[in-house]
C-alpha cells in the first residue's frame, strides 16, 4: 500500500475542496450510506477523517481507522476525542468486536489492496445482521481510457505520480475488471444492492465544473457500490 505519512497534511488539504473528491465522491458516499442518524458507522480507511466528519454530522455514531498515522492524527485535529480513531490496517484483521456496526464506509481504499477476500471479510464481519458496507472504487473503465494498450481483464498493478500543494508522490494501485469487483463480494457473502454512477453534488461551485459539464450529467471516474451482510 502507499505510504501517506510523508505527505499526508498535503493530501489531505488538496482534497479538502476539490471537484473529485469533495464535490462527486463524498457526497454521492453520504447519500449512499443512507440515514445514519443514531447508527453506529465505521469509515475503513478515513484517511483525515472528511468523511468521517460529514456522516457524524449526519448524526452517525461514528469511528474510523488508517493505516496512516500521520493521516490519524489529522483526523483527530478535525474531529476532536469523541470519534474513535484508530491506526489499524485494512489488510489485517481489524480492532473491533463482531458485530459492532451498522454501517461501514470504505472510500477509495480497496484499489491499494492485491487481495479482497480478507477485508471484505473483515468487514463482513464487524457489520451486523442486515448491515451495509459501501464502497467506492476508481471506475475500472476509466483504466481503458488511461491506459489504452493494456488488458482490461488482468489484475494489475500500476503507479501514478500526483502533485498535492507543493509536494509530489507516486501513488500505487490495483486494477481489477468489475466483474472481479462483484465476484469479490458475492464471495465475501454481501449481497450487492446497488451498482452506482452518480452525478456530481448539485452544490458544486460552477467555477469547478469542466468547461462541457452542460452536456453531461457525471464523470467515468469512481464506481460506488452498495452491499448488504447477511
């Protein structure tokens, strides 16, 4: 996985506020987890803690972890000591008893992970009966028009380089075609309840939109899922 800590503050103020991140993928994450007033909410990989902060705002119950603690410590400066936050790793098995919330969240963070199976795992089982776990991904067609030579249908890793603020870093990820996405949770036991594209947040500064955003209604960037525990 990739290493936040050495530019986590950079990060994080980058997607504070940006088109992608805090105008599409947050609030179409938000609107997906449902009503969460009074729900106990985990956010698996809350990175500073923006999504975190919007579902307790909500009236969420909620708590979050990062494999980064530099990203942790970002997200108590935002959310103060009532949120339980935790340094753990979505690869292993996470610090939680089972069943012990209603709702998780895990928001861009699957595609830094090879392997699936355990944390879905993990994840199914922290959730309770009936609870649901939504998950965002980078769409796995925007990989076709990024990478036009490559083979759509092979697992693959790949890199790209970003610059946040005044700090450049290579970040490192996993494609995998949708229908290794939808097998991963079947197998995993969730029930997929909602495949979605959503539109950017109606809300959004117009000064952010692309210059054609008139002649379309989203972007081919994130792909969101809805899944339900047994």
């Amino acid at each position: 996985m990739t290493d936040y800590d050495g530019f986590a503050r950079a990060y994080s103020a980058a997607n504070e506020d940006n088109l992608l991140n805090a105008w599409y993928e947050r609030p179409a994450m938000v609107e997906l987890a449902g009503d969460v007033r009074g729900r106990r909410v985990l956010d698996a990989g809350c990175g500073s803690g923006p999504l975190t902060a919007a579902l307790r705002d909500k009236g969420a119950d909620a708590s979050g972890f990062d494999l980064s603690p530099a990203m942790i410590a970002l997200a108590r400066e935002r959310l103060g000591d009532g949120v339980d936050l935790r340094v753990a790793d979505l690869a292993a098995r996470l610090p939680y008893d089972d069943p012990a919330f209603d709702v998780a969240v895990c928001s861009l963070a699957l595609h830094y992970l090879q392997d699936w199976a355990g944390p879905l795992g993990e994840l199914r089982r922290v959730l309770r009966p009936g609870g649901r776990l939504v998950v965002s991904v980078p769409h796995p067609a925007a990989y076709l028009f990024n990478y036009p030579g490559s083979d759509y249908f092979a697992l693959t890793r790949y890199s790209e380089e970003f610059t946040f603020g005044d700090q450049s870093a290579v970040l490192t990820y996993w494609h995998r075609p949708l229908h290794a996405m939808t097998d991963a949770f079947t197998q995993a036991g969730f029930r997929i309840c909602a495949v979605s594209e959503p539109p950017w947040s109606p809300d959004t500064p117009a000064e952010l939109l692309p210059a054609n955003a008139s002649e379309r209604t989203a972007f081919v960037c994130f792909l969101f899922f809805v899944l339900q525990a047994p």
